[in-house]
C-alpha cells in the first residue's frame, strides 16, 4: 500500500475521499481510530494533538490532513521519484 489512510465510520470528507482514490484506481490502507486507540495517537501527532480525518500517512512517515486528490497524486508522485 502506498499509504495509511486514518479514518472514523461518520467522517463524510473520508468518505468522499476514498471513493475518488478508489476511482483513481490508488490502492491505500484505511485504520479507523475509533476501532484502534493507538492509531487516534499517531493522528494526534500529525495534527498537533487533534484527531482530525482524514489523515493520511505515507511510507516516508509524512503526513496530509483532508488533501484532495490532486494532492494525494502529487505526494505519490514525488515520493516515487
């Protein structure tokens, strides 16, 4: 996977993300940190103490908070090359 996807089963903006990168055909991993209190942690970390979704954390351990797609593809494409 390309990267971690952290997510809640309410969060409408996850929602919407995952369908675009599923149509983008981008394969991810999705963590719901309601189901995984040590993943809430690393959400924390990358949002200044906040739980905010989405956050997607990437192989190099960078992280994006609710980015759009175009943005997503832009990380993808820098870290492959």
């Amino acid at each position: 996977m390309s990267f971690t996807m952290y997510t809640t089963p309410w969060c409408g903006y996850c929602h919407r993300l995952k369908s675009q990168l599923d149509r983008e055909g981008i394969g991810f991993e999705i963590v719901d940190i309601e189901a995984h209190p040590d993943a809430a942690a690393i959400v924390e970390q990358a949002n200044g103490g906040n739980q905010t979704v989405p956050t997607l954390v990437y192989a190099d351990g960078s992280a994006q908070t609710n980015p759009s797609v175009a943005q997503v593809k832009e990380k993808l494409a820098s870290l492959a090359g």
